[in-house]
C-alpha cells in the first residue's frame, strides 16, 4: 500500500509470445497508453530491438526519468542474474540469453526480471487482495493479521507466487512456486497441471460428453450455471475435479507457508462452481486406525461466501490475562487460512507487482 502514492516511475512489459505491450507505471497505476511491438520469436536481434523501441517509445511519453525497469518474462530463467533460458514458445532465447544485463547497458537503469506468477503474488500482497483482508481484520477489532500469501494462476497453465513478510521468494534457483509440477490427485502419473488448466476442464467436458471441438472453459462455466445450452452434470463434473485437484495443491502449500491463498487468472471467473470442491479437499480428513486425523491443522475458509467470510474476520478472539498483572491481551486462538479470488485482476496485479517489486528492491 506504501507504493500507491509513489511519484517514481517504473517501466514495464507483458511479454507473450506474439507480441510484447509496455507501459509506465506510476503510483501503481499506468501513466501511459501501452506500446504494442512484434516479439520476433525466432529472431534474437529483432526481438532485443524491439524490446529496446518499446521502452524508448515509453520514456518518450514522460515527463520524468524512470528509476527502473520491472517486468515478467517467461522461465526458466536465473531472475536475480536477469539471464533468461531456454523457452519453448521464444526460441530465439535458447542458449540463454543475459536480458537484464543488455537492458540495464541501453538504459542506464536497474533492471528486474521475475516470473508472472511471482508478480502476481507480489501485486496480491502489497496493494490488492492480502492488505484487503488485513484491513477489514483491523476494523473488526481483530488481533490476526497476515503477512505470508501464495497467488496461485489458473490459465492455459498453473503458475504460483509466493510472499513472505513482504517479500518475494524467488528461490536459490529461480524455481520458487512451480506448482505445476506437483502430483496429479486425479491422475498420479501425471502433473498436477493436466487438471488444473483451461485443457484439463475441456478435456474432462468432452470426455463426458463427446463434444467436439470443446466449448472454451467460459461456455463451459455458462453450460455449469444454466446460462448456456449443454450438458449441465458434465459442466459442473468438470470444474469439479479441477477444484479438487487444485484443493490438493493448496492443501501442499499451506502446509509450508500458511497464509493467505488467492486465485487469479482467466479460468479464476469460474469461482463459484470450482471453489467449494477447493475447500471440501482442504478440509478433509485421514483415516488412521479408525481415527480421524485432519488433512490441514487450519481451519479453511472460503472468502467468496459472505457468511464464511464473516466467520473468518470474526475468528475466535478473547481477552486473557497476563500473569503477575491485572493486564489483559487479545488472544484469537484459531488457525485459519483464507482462500479468494482476485479483485484487481491478474494483469493488473502483475503490473502492481513489477513495480512494487522494483521501488522495494531500489529502497533497500
């Protein structure tokens, strides 16, 4: 939140495989239209050039100098030397390609270079969904606060962020947040993201109902929700099993990090139908010698229902005593994680993110 009134100005790129768009950022917000120029996968030169016109466009259109340059840009890739790797969809980088060090020579400016679910943790975290749940603890007159989050992204693949005390985890080997890679509950000889993606929701429809080509994940959520014609049961089984395998991933990571969990990316609009299926895993239990033994020791909530998002702020607080003292403290005694979607949107959380990123590295 400290960075939304922020006068520096950061520049920034949404790097896909067709095209790279650039904007300015500043307080958070851009300050610019964005520039729009051709990635060149295949070609090194032109594709580094392109990069370069799109920053210089943008320093056209301020009226100040930038302090950095912050943007996502597809992995593997060693982030903090800023080298980027061997990637399927920009084969001009194969061999590695040091991105950040030929940037920072053109520009004459600090250049930072993260993964897009990283980012958009970090965005998450710092003005959107996690300082969001925070305030509405204070105003309850809760004693909890967060300050760990995982945003998890759901699109044509599974991404994750992770942030610690407002920090960025990026991993001794840039690999911090590869969920993707997890074991399939659905499917054990296979990665978790062949559930958990816009192909694991189609294929599951068309398994069920032989259609073909599939309907996109957002027909299929119309057909769920009875907005759409088609099979309804089949709709509902899909986003069903991808719930439940992302309710397992979730389940993995809070183990490790607990803390708050949001959800972003274009299958994310899909909430309502997924999203219990996410908490009923979370939230289940093991059989051990006829016992029951919790599969998380949190309580888990789902912070898209009203009356659970209630329960969650108002947790379980009390007033005890401190020994030797007629003073008191407020103790809320209650483990317990939240899981929501977004509400400024990934790219937007991204951007946040980019620019978070840079000012917190610069004020170090």
């Amino acid at each position: 939140m400290k960075y939304n009134d922020d006068q520096r100005i950061v520049l920034t790129l949404d790097a896909g495989g067709t095209n790279f768009v650039f904007n300015a950022i500043q307080g958070g917000k851009s300050i610019t239209e964005p520039i729009k120029e051709d990635a060149e996968p295949r070609d090194l030169d032109k594709c580094l050039h392109n990069i370069v016109t799109g920053f210089s466009k943008l320093q056209e259109k301020i009226d100040r100098q930038p302090v950095a340059i912050s943007f996502a840009f597809p992995g593997p890739a060693d982030y903090r030397k800023g080298i980027i790797g061997d990637l399927p969809n920009l084969p001009a980088f194969r061999g590695g390609v040091a991105l950040g060090p030929y940037l920072e020579k053109e520009f004459d400016l600090p250049v930072y270079i993260n993964n897009d679910g990283s980012l958009y943790a970090y965005g998450e975290a710092l003005v959107g969904f996690l300082p969001d749940i925070n305030a509405k603890l204070e105003a309850a007159g809760s004693p909890k606060q967060y300050r760990n989050l995982v945003g998890f992204t759901l699109g044509t693949g599974f991404g994750a962020g992770i942030v610690h005390d407002g920090e960025l985890m990026i991993g001794d080997n840039s690999n911090s947040g590869e969920v993707w890679i997890l074991r399939d509950i659905i499917d054990p000889g296979r990665n978790i993201e062949e559930s958990v993606s816009i192909r694991a929701v189609q294929r599951e429809y068309v398994k069920k109902t032989g259609t073909d080509p599939a309907p996109s994940p957002k027909d299929i959520y119309k057909i769920a929700i009875g907005e759409k014609e088609g099979d309804q049961e089949a709709a509902r089984y899909a986003y069903h099993l991808m719930g439940k395998a992302l309710g397992e991933a979730a389940s993995i990571v809070a183990t490790l990090i607990d803390g708050i969990i949001v959800i972003g990316g274009g299958v994310s609009g899909a909430a309502s139908i997924f999203l219990p299926s996410v908490l009923e895993v979370m939230n289940s239990s093991y059989e051990i010698a006829g016992n029951q033994l919790p599969r998380l020791v949190t309580n888990n909530f789902n912070l898209e229902d009203d009356s659970q998002m209630e329960e969650f702020i108002k947790g379980k607080s009390r007033m005890i005593k401190i020994a030797g003292s007629d003073d008191q403290i407020k103790y809320d005694p209650e483990k317990r994680i939240g899981v929501g979607i977004s509400k400024i949107g990934t790219s937007q959380a991204i951007s946040a993110g980019a620019y978070a990123f840079a000012l917190n590295e610069l004020d170090k």
